[in-house]
C-alpha cells in the first residue's frame, strides 16, 4: 500500500480513469444486486480502514462539507455552548438541495495540524458515517459512491476492489445455428 500523501496525490488522475468504469459498473450493479452484496461491501469496507488511517488523510474534511441535521445542530451548538442560530448564522449555509452545509473548506472544526477534529464526539452524523462504503442497502448510494471515489482514496479502493471481488459479466447467450 502507497502512503498517503501519494495516494492523495494520485486520486484525481486515477478517479478521473475509473470514473467512466465505475459508472457502468454500478449501473449494471442496479440491474442485477447480488444478495450478499452489502454483506461483500461491509467486508471490503472493514479490510481498508484496517490499512487506512484517516489522521494521516483527513482529504473529506478538507475539501467537502457534511449535511448538518438539526440533530446535529443541536448537538454541536450545545456542545460548544452557542445558539442554534448563532452556530447556524456563523458557519452554516442552506446548499442549492435545502441541505445545511459548511459555508467554507475546510471545515471550521477541522485541526489540519493533525487531521484530528475538534468536535469529534459530537461531529455531524455524515462524518462518523463517511464514507458510507458499510451502509446498508449500499445499492441505493453508488451515485453518492462515485462522486466520493474522487475524494476519498478509501472509497476509490474499496469501489475498486468490489469490482474484482464481484465482476459483473454480461451473459452471453450461447446459441446454435
Ligand atoms: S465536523 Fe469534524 S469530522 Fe466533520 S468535516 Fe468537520 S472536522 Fe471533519
Ligand atoms: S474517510 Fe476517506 S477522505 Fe476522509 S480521512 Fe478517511 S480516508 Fe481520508
């Protein structure tokens, strides 16, 4: 395995030359979901992060911003002791989908001294959840998937390694003439 700081900078060449595949490959995924694929997805999921560390990465936080639920709202200002309103008003921004997100990158709780997170205990539910490579019913996120492919250098591999792990061969009819 690469160390990170080269997997990070090869990630946008890389996820740009699988992007096309990836796309497909999903698209065929959709059209026929082997049973066991969350079960394969959870498996590739946990074998990466055992040789992914996210202090020596912190790539989501940087560039991209989580959804911030009103529970998370509520959790965070309270946890630092501030308004709903006033948190909201100093970091947040409603996104062109109604979601609340982060006005800026990188994220205002972010330490880049260390990839560490200040509110770690009580981040917004999308970050201790990113990215997302163990959810269930993992089919109805390959969209979400392929656009972190180009963030997350865990999530490309693991998308890379379910290809092989589950290649999907399209049938061919085999006929007599
Ligand atoms: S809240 Fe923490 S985990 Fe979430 S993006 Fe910000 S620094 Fe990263
Ligand atoms: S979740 Fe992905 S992008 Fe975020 S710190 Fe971990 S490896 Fe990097």
């Amino acid at each position: 395995m690469k160390d990170m700081k080269t997997r990070l900078e090869e990630l946008p060449k890389l996820a740009e030359e699988t992007k096309k595949e990836t796309k497909k490959y999903f698209s065929n995924l959709k059209r026929r979901t082997p049973k066991n694929l969350d079960y394969v997805m959870q498996e590739l999921h946990d074998a990466e992060f055992k040789k992914t560390d996210c202090l020596a990465c912190g790539n989501c936080c940087k560039t991209t911003s989580p959804i911030f639920t009103e529970k998370d709202v509520e959790r965070i200002a309270k946890h630092l002791r501030m308004k709903v309103a006033k948190f909201e008003s100093q970091y947040l921004e409603r996104d062109d989908d109604d979601f609340m997100v982060l006005k800026s990158a990188p994220c205002n709780f972010f330490d880049e001294s260390d990839n560490s997170c200040f509110i770690y205990d009580v981040r917004p539910k999308a970050c201790s959840e990113y990215p997302h490579t163990n959810r269930k019913k993992f089919i109805q996120i390959t969209e979400l998937t392929l656009a972190n492919t180009e963030v997350c250098p865990a999530a490309h591999s693991i998308v890379e390694e379910l290809k092989k792990k589950l290649p999907l061969v399209s049938k061919i009819k085999k006929r007599r003439s």
